[in-house]
C-alpha cells in the first residue's frame, strides 16, 4: 500500500495512477500516519487505526484529536 502514498512534503507533485492502491472494504484495517514537521522546532508522528466498516470508518484509539497549543 505504501506506494499509493508518496512521502512529499508540500503539495503532491500530480494525481496518483487510478491503479495506485487498493480499494477499502469493509472489516479491512489501516492506519492513518499523519507527519507533522515545523522548521527549527521539531515534529511529530501520530498514528490512528482504524477499521473500516459498512458505512464509517471507526477509529480503534480513544485518544483525544484537539488541538493544544504549548506555552
């Protein structure tokens, strides 16, 4: 699955191929890996999985998701 998802920063550099990935179905997992990077003061990873069901797609953590701002 990793090359439907090309590792850019900035804008993606076109569409990607119909081809690129497969579809998601029902009782299927993935984990959604957001990057976050800021010049000069660091980054951070953060990864959701989640399953994929009929009609959602319902997240497996029970993290909070807001965001908070340091100091």
């Amino acid at each position: 699955m990793t090359a439907a998802f090309a590792k850019t920063f900035g804008v993606y550099p076109g569409a990607p191929p119909e081809d690129a990935g497969p579809i998601l179905e029902p009782g299927m997992v993935f984990e959604l890996h957001l990057n976050v990077f800021v010049d000069g003061i660091g980054g951070a990873a953060l990864g959701q999985m989640m399953e994929i069901t009929q009609t959602d797609a319902n997240p497996f953590l029970g993290a909070p998701l807001e965001l908070i701002t340091l100091g």
